[in-house]
C-alpha cells in the first residue's frame, strides 16, 4: 500500500494527522507533530517527520500489560459505540470477560499507537497483513 494521496501527499497516510470534521462537514487534515505546522499546505510532497500509519502500530501481547492498564483498555472499547450487545442490557464484566476470551484466543488484539500514546483493542482479523 502506498503511503501517497493525491490530495494530501503524504498526510493522509500518516501516523501523525487527525482528520477534523467541520460543522459544514468539511474535512481538514491536521498535524500533530509538534515541530510541523498544524494545517500543512497541501499536498506535503516531502516531509521529514512522516511516520507510515502503519509502522506506528504495534501489537503489544495482552499479558504484558498490568491488570489495571489491561482493563482501563477494555472499559475503553466496551464504553465505545459500536459494541454493542443487540438489545440486551449485558453487564459490564460479561462484556469484560467477552474481550478477555478473545484476547486469549487470539481474535483480538491490543494494538498500541506509539505516536498517540494510546493502545486499543481490534479484531485479529482487521491488521494488515
Ligand atoms: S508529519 Fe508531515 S506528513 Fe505527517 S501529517 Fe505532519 S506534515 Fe503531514
């Protein structure tokens, strides 16, 4: 997969942009590398700090998080929309426990983001491969 976009040049392939959705629906392209400017002209045809999207995910093995780092990263994704359980009201440690089995299992993962910080749990079957 290549990194470039006609649009944005590099931008929209890269570990650092946010897109940010305007009242009016507009999509802007924003940099949060703190040495770049925030709203770079496009296209960025070169940039020294473009970091592949991909290349900025890891997959962390779930048991060499601590138990409190595991579950605030659990409540997380069983907090966000899109996970839910039909119309059953489920309890928060079934869902807990649900993630739990598939991270054993191997169907879910913990992908960590090392330019935002921030981990987050996807299905095995959605990395890139
Ligand atoms: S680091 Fe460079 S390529 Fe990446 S979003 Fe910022 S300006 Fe674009």
């Amino acid at each position: 997969m290549t990194d470039f976009d006609s649009e944005t040049g590099l931008c929209k392939g890269c570990a650092h942009v946010r897109e940010v959705v305007s009242a009016r629906g507009a999509v802007f392209f924003m940099c949060k590398h703190p040495e770049r400017p925030k709203y770079p002209p496009l296209p960025v045809m070169s940039c020294d700090a473009h970091v592949p999207r991909e290349e900025a995910r890891v997959v962390v093995p779930y048991e060499r998080l601590s138990a409190d780092a595991l579950r605030g990263v659990i409540d997380e994704f069983v907090s966000r929309e899109g996970t839910e359980h039909g119309l059953e009201d489920v309890a928060i440690e079934d869902k807990r426990a649900s993630i739990v089995r598939q991270l054993k299992k191997g169907l879910a993962v913990v992908l960590f983001d090392r330019t935002a910080g921030t981990a987050n749990i996807v299905l095995a079957r959605d990395l890139p491969s």
